[in-house]
C-alpha cells in the first residue's frame, strides 16, 4: 500500500508513471496515457488513488511548513559513455 511520505526507499508504477516516494517530496515522472477504454480508466483510478493519498496525507500533517527548501538532485556523470 502506498503510504506518501513514510518510506523513502519505495517507488510504485502505472504503466510508464512512477512514483517515487521520499519522506519530503513525492516525485512523478514519466508517461501515462489514459485511454477512452477499461484499461484507460483502471489506470485513472490508480493514478486518482495515488493523489488522493498524497493530498489527504498533506491535509492530514498538523504543522505543514509554507514551503520546504529541498537541495537540487546532483547530475551524476554516467561511467558508461
């Protein structure tokens, strides 16, 4: 179960989507295509469920700071080129 902000090591995906679960920061990226059929709307419903997590979880903190100061990730240079 996707718990935001409890597990920083946990990522989860819908497709291409993922997210990427930290104790600060809930990261979305990649590719999600909703299309107008079952499939398309399971995939809404999970991603739905995603963010109303994350947004309950916020809406739930007692003492939500106005904004954080998170550190830019470091570009790692790839070993491999």
């Amino acid at each position: 179960m996707f718990k935001p902000f409890e597990n920083g090591t946990e990522s989860h995906a819908i497709h291409d989507l993922t997210l990427e679960n930290q104790e600060d920061c809930v990261s979305i990226y990649g590719n999600l295509q909703l299309t107008k059929d079952q499939a398309g709307l399971q995939a809404a419903k999970a991603l739905q469920n995603y963010v109303n997590a994350v947004v309950s979880a916020l809406e739930n903190e007692p003492h939500l700071p106005e904004k954080i100061d998170r550190q830019d990730e470091q570009e790692i240079e790839n070993p491999f080129l």
